[in-house]
C-alpha cells in the first residue's frame, strides 16, 4: 500500500530525516515511535504531500507521490498534530466546509457526517460552537474532517497530545473501528502504550533514522532484551550468589539483598525458586518483568523515550 525508499528531508544545516526506508502493508496499523524532534512529522508530511522530499520516493497504492499527487490525496486522509477547525463554527458546519473542498455531492456529505459525527460520539452536539468543545472532542472533530472523502489511508501525527483520558480512550476505539472497516493507518506517536494497543508494526524512529521496525515481538529479537526476573530476599551474601550462579547457569546480577536474572520465566520461574530454597535464601518478594517497548527502545538506542 505504501513504500518508502532512502527518504531524506534537511531543513538548512539541520537534516530532520536520514535515508529511512519503510513499507506498509494494506490494513495495518503502522507506528512511527519516537521522541519530540524525532522526524516524525516530517516523515509524514512528506509522506501526506505537505512537503517535498530532498531525495527519495514515496509510492502510494502504486502511485509516485512527487508524479501523481492528486491521486495519491485523493487515496489519504491526514489528522494533523495541530487542531484544523474553525472555533465560531458548528461541527456540522466545520464538516460540511471541509467536505465541500473534497468536492463530495451535498446530499452525500450530509449523510457521511451523520455518520461520522455518530463514530467519533459527537452526534448530539452536531450544533455546538467549535469554540465550546474540549481538546478532545476538537480532536475527535479533527478526524471526522479527514475521513469525509472516504480515504483508503489515514495518517494521525500525534492525534492524542493534550487531551483527557476519556477522549484518549475514545481515539482508541475509533481508531479500531476504522481499521477493522480495511482502512490503512500511519500513526505517529512518543507514547508506548499507544503503539502498543494499536500497531501490528512499529518503526522506531531517533534522530531522524529508523533504529528498528518490526512487529512487537520482531522488536524484541532485534534488540535481545529478555524478561528478568527480580528476587528480593531477607538477605543474601556474596556465597550464594555464586552458588545459584553455578547452580542456575544463568547470568545474575545483585544489589541490595535483591537478585536480577535475564531468563525465560515460563521455564525457569520454577526451578530458580526451588535452588533458592534448597540454599535456605527466604523470599520476600519477586516481581517478573516482562519485555515492552520501553525496555526495546532503550536497548535499542541508549536512552529512555522522553529524555
């Protein structure tokens, strides 16, 4: 659906984005992970015909985006970081100007409101004053305006910034619903959990090149990182720890009366606490903590996300 090849973008002396190379399968839901100032925006306003590339290509649905790009906006939908709506006007009428710029037939685009407005749970206050709405509702509004033209592609930079938990949630869901309806998705976003929830492949992004991409579990091999498993005793010396070392073969790392192990949990959970026992280490607490995207990306790139 849509491939991305040896993309660059300097704005001056600074290069924003370095040679990245992605793509995207029909009906996914791709994540571009990052921090602020990553290159995600400018990855997708390129990728959204916003901005011009310096050098590469970007085919949408076969189509060259710097040849053919009526068609490709014709194909994407874009739900912009900043808010695109006019706040002394209705949502009705936000929408009904917005879908007139599409050129969708009027009779049509009353209908496709309707419907929109029912999907992002705005129905009711289809008469309200943009102006009265909170960040997420205006947030909400914001996708409805990019899907009047039925687009077979969405892109969502950071759809979620500033906003309540409520109208969070809300985005999830919608986001779902369209995707189970075959819509394709580019969303960017520094928030883990998000593309957690929601991507079957992620890229991650840093400093303007592509670290790793993948799916979640893709991520993980690449990375190498393991579950650890996180034993806190009563007290331990430095004997039994090279007892459960010899013992266990596994590396083991301790501080504190407390143990880290990088291990397999499902199959070594249960013999690791036997070996403790049998050398009488008395257990106060254990804690197993699985991999996530958080541990992949500071594997991966040496820092924690939001540094």
């Amino acid at each position: 659906m849509i491939q991305v090849k040896n993309l660059s973008k300097s704005f001056d002396s600074i290069q924003a984005v370095k040679d990245i190379s992605f793509s995207i399968k029909k009906g996914e839901v791709f994540g571009l992970l990052g921090p602020n100032g990553a290159g995600k925006s400018t990855t997708i306003n390129m990728m959204s015909t916003i901005l011009k590339s310096d050098k590469g290509s970007i085919l949408i649905n076969g189509n060259n985006i710097k040849q053919n790009s009526d068609t490709c906006k014709q194909l994407i939908g874009v739900v912009p970081q900043e808010i695109s709506l006019y706040d002394d006007f209705t949502a009705y009428d936000n929408l009904m100007f917005w879908g007139s710029l599409y050129k969708v037939p009027k009779k049509e685009l009353k209908q496709r409101i309707t419907n929109l407005l029912d999907l992002i749970g705005l129905l009711e206050r289809e008469d309200d004053l943009i102006k009265t709405y909170s960040s997420g509702m205006k947030r909400r509004i914001n996708i409805a305006a990019a899907l009047l033209h039925e687009p077979k592609i969405l892109f969502m930079d950071e759809p979620t910034v500033g906003i309540d938990p409520h109208s969070r949630n809300r985005i999830f869901e919608i986001v779902e619903t369209l995707n189970q309806q075959g819509i394709t998705i580019v969303y960017t976003t520094h928030y883990m959990e998000e593309v957690e929830r929601l991507c079957n492949k992620i890229a991650i992004i840093d400093n303007g090149k592509i670290i790793a991409q993948g799916t979640q579990a893709e991520l993980q091999k690449q990375s190498n990182v393991k579950e650890t498993i996180e034993i806190t005793f009563e007290s331990i010396s430095q004997s039994k720890v090279e007892l459960l070392k010899e013992q266990l073969h596994l590396k083991i790392i301790e501080s504190n009366n407390k143990i880290s192990i990088e291990c397999d949990a499902n199959k070594n959970l249960a013999n690791i606490i036997e070996k403790c026992n049998n050398i009488n280490l008395i257990i106060e607490d254990l804690q197993l903590k699985k991999v996530n995207l958080e541990t992949i990306f500071l594997s991966l790139t040496g820092k924690q996300l939001r540094d």
